[in-house]
C-alpha cells in the first residue's frame, strides 16, 4: 500500500511540475460557439470567432473545421 502511496505522490509530482514549465502556448476562447439563429438554406452566414495566445510561446493553429 504504501509503494502505491508513493507512486502516486511521485506521478503527481511530476505532473505538477510538467504542466509548470514555460515556454508552453496557451489557446483562450472567450465566446467558444455561437448561434446563428434560423438559416434559410443556401444563405450565405458568416462569423469570426477571436482566439487569443495567453500563453508566453506561438500559438500554431495547423487544423480548424466547422461542426
């Protein structure tokens, strides 16, 4: 029992520290969705979503698709 005590301790331990370290780029969204409302087919809608780098690194946005 108490090897499994240390092992978590020690897995948490790490973890902490790992998730500490500098450099790291940060994404904040502050208005994640947002609706459009009723659509009639084949209109054209279109909406900018701000997307902020709080972290102290670039941000590289490789991928973004609609869902």
């Amino acid at each position: 029992m108490k090897k499994f005590l240390f092992f978590i301790l020690v897995f948490f331990c790490f973890k902490f520290l790992y998730s500490q370290e500098e450099g790291k780029p940060q994404v904040t969204v502050p208005e994640a969705t947002h609706d459009m409302g009723d659509v009639l087919k084949g209109t054209k809608i279109e909406y900018s979503f701000v997307i902020k780098n709080t972290g102290t690194s670039p941000l590289k946005i490789i991928q973004a698709r609609p869902t």
